[in-house]
C-alpha cells in the first residue's frame, strides 16, 4: 500500500468574512422587515407567503456560498495533491 507524505507545512488560511456577507444577518432583516409591516403597517402577509420570501432568499444566499466554497475546497485540494509525495 503506497503511503502518502504530507511535505507541507503551509496553514490553510483563515477565511475573512465581512458583515454583509453573512447570510444569517440578511435572512434576520427580511425577518424584521415582515414583522415590522405586519405589526405597524397594517399590512398582512400569509404565512405561507412569508416562508416562501424566506426559502427564496436563503436559496440565494447559499447558492453563492455553495459554489465559493466548492471552488475553494477544490483549489485547495489540487495544492495538497501537488505536494504529496508517493
């Protein structure tokens, strides 16, 4: 069985992450928003309707997320494999 040597001693760097792009943060404020018109407005929005708001923006804020990381994790894997020794 061939042994695999890892001959790096490169550190994945850390990620920087900046407010914005927190996915969290942005489903919170189209949460508020909701409940802002519903409570002050006047304005009624099914419960229905609101989960729906809430899939469609969560899908569009993990989809950039999903195709970031698998580039990365992808970028990354080529780099180990190119530093291994058989």
């Amino acid at each position: 069985m061939d042994e695999f040597i890892n001959t790096s001693k490169n550190t994945i760097p850390k990620e920087v992450t900046v407010w914005y792009k927190n996915i969290s943060l942005w489903t919170n404020v189209v949460t508020v928003s909701v409940l802002i018109l519903t409570t002050y407005c006047g304005v009624t929005v099914p419960a229905a309707l609101q989960a729906g708001i809430m899939a469609i923006v969560n899908i569009l804020l993990q989809s950039n997320t999903m195709v970031s990381t698998q580039a990365k994790a992808t970028r990354h894997n080529k780099e180990v494999r190119s530093r291994v020794i058989r």
